[in-house]
C-alpha cells in the first residue's frame, strides 16, 4: 500500500505591476495490491488566481480524478482499466483507460494503451513553452484534449547494460492548442484547429561500461488538421546522440549532437522554417587531485537555429573554468 499528499503554490508574474498568476494546488495518491489485483488512484484539486493589468482578480478552479485497476498475473502480464475525469469552469471530460503489459522471458516487454488525456495549459505553462507568448487580460487557460490516444511501446533490456525501445502513437483532437504569431510582430498567440496526430521513436541507451556510456534517440512527429496541413512550429523530424567516457578517472569527456528537422511558421505551411544540427561537447580532465579544468562547447558548428522561425540561438559558444581546491 502507498499513498501521499502535497500541496504547492507557484507565482507566475511576467511583468511586474502587470498580469499575474499564482496557482495553487492539492494532490494526493492511493495505490495498493492485493494478491493478483492493483488499484491506482490520484486526485488533484487546483485553483488558478489570476490578476489582470488593471488590478481586477479573476479564480477560476479544476479537479481531475483517475482510478485505475485490473490484474496482474506476477512479473509476466498486466492488464488494468479505469477512468480519468478532469472539471474546468467550461467543460467536465470523462476518458476511459485501458493498459496493457506483457513481460517475455528475454527481456522483451510489450506495453499498450488507450488513454485519452486531457491537459490543462495555463499562462505560466505557455510561456515556460515559448517565452514571447503574449500576455493578456482575457487569457486564462487552454485545454488539450486527445479524445482518442493509442499508444504501443516494445522494450528490450539485456543484463541491465543496453536497452532498446521503440514505440507509436497515434491520437485526435479538437482545438488543438498551438502558437501563432500575432499582429505585434515577434510575439505570439494561442489558436486551435481540430488535428490528427501520429509520432514514432527509436532509442538506445548503453549503460556505463568499459566502453563509455551512449544514449540516442530518433522521433518523427506529425500533427495535421483536416486539409492535411502541419501544426506550426512541430519538428516533425528530430535525432540526438550522446557518448561519453571516462579514462583512468583523470579525463572525463561527453560529446553531444542533435538535429531538427524543418517545421512550418504559419497553418498554411507557406513559410518554412530550417532545421540543422547542434554539436557541442563537454571536457573534464584532473590535472592533479586538487586542480580541475573545465571545458564546454555549444553550437560547434555555428549552426544558429532559428528559434520560433524569428529567433536565432546564440551560435558558437566555448567556456572554459579552472577549480582549485585545498584539503
């Protein structure tokens, strides 16, 4: 048997003397098992206080609900269902919850599921996304809603040394949430348009050995409206690589490389934004036990990623440090 409770509060102000938003929230958690049978339970009540830029204050108030249960036939099979519920000031959303594992004996794992969810993004949540999200007295929150989400993952683990996984999901969803850019150039808006999404994923993780450590991943993502046209600035193509070694506990090092595919700054995919790739590296190396030198490098290859179609990221960066230390 397990269960918890918290409780937590975040002030969000972007501007001080402007728009404000402070949330605070109740969660809690019960799970227990009973010989073959597992019950999950969560509840989280919260309260978003919103001042406006005329000092008029706003509440608006949420609750989402989850219980799940089923079966579990030892470490081999799971087979659970439920229901999750979340309230807004406008809608109430019920999504049944089916999930399915299955465990073979080489290290294969199977898991599957439907779960449609819904996500409430408020004004912190949105700029926490995109920094030039523009505030205003009417925004408050939005909801994304995937009223269908399938999921399927396979797993393959070997001695707790390299693991392989691989997955698909396909979900829709109405008014689904994106950025646009709006009239004051260089900030940006929410819009919605009803979508169908579908994402893939292959990763590789080889835990630290004698021959260094390595994890990759590759995902492909598209989220199309109903004239097959690409939710603005979604990648549908990205990749990320990293190796890492240690030798005779003296040097350390880790080299990192991404890419991102192209992706599209308007609904009618009429302006394309660039992918490219991100090369960067970090150096440790001991010179004696009290002496360090650090070494970092971002944007090796000076590839400056445009950031929101308008914004490029810094560019080549190198930063060196040097640590001494007295016992």
């Amino acid at each position: 048997m397990q269960y918890g409770a918290k409780l937590k509060g975040d002030l969000f102000a972007q501007n001080l003397g402007q728009f404000s938003e402070n949330l605070i929230s109740a969660e809690g958690f019960f799970n227990t098992r009973y010989e073959f049978i597992e019950i999950f339970s969560n509840i989280a009540i919260r309260q978003q206080n919103l001042t406006d830029s005329s000092g008029n204050s706003f509440k608006n108030n949420f609750l989402q609900v989850s219980g799940l249960g089923g079966i579990v036939v030892g470490r081999t099979m799971k087979l659970l269902g439920g229901i999750d519920i979340t309230s807004t000031p406008n809608d109430t959303y019920l999504s049944p919850v089916v999930k399915y594992s299955l465990r073979f004996m080489n290290g294969l794992f199977l898991i599957a599921s439907y779960n449609p969810s819904t996500t409430i993004l408020f004004n912190q949540d949105k700029v926490a996304a995109n920094q030039y999200f523009k505030l205003a007295d009417s925004s408050a929150f939005s909801v994304l809603r995937k009223k269908h989400n399938l999921n399927a993952v396979l797993k393959y683990e070997y001695e707790k040394l390299i693991e392989f996984e691989t997955g698909l999901s396909w979900f829709m969803s109405d008014a689904y949430p994106y950025y646009k850019e709006s009239a004051s150039r260089g900030l940006f808006t929410m819009s919605g348009a009803d979508v169908k999404g579908f994402e893939g994923f292959f990763s590789a993780t080889f835990h630290p050995g004698i021959f260094g450590r390595f994890v990759g991943e590759v995902k492909f993502n598209t989220i199309q409206d109903d004239f097959s046209k690409q939710i603005p600035y979604a990648p549908q193509f990205e990749a990320y690589a990293a190796y890492g070694n240690n030798y005779d506990k003296t040097i350390s090092f880790d080299i990192r490389v991404g890419y991102i595919g192209k992706s599209f700054a308007d609904i009618g995919n009429t302006i394309e934004i660039d992918g490219g790739i991100d090369l960067g590296i970090n150096v440790e190396y001991n010179y004696i036990p009290n002496i360090k030198i650090f070494l970092s490098g971002t944007d090796l290859l000076n590839t400056k990623i445009m950031k929101w179609g308008k914004y490029e990221t810094p560019g080549l960066n190198i930063m060196g440090e040097y640590n001494f230390h007295g016992n």
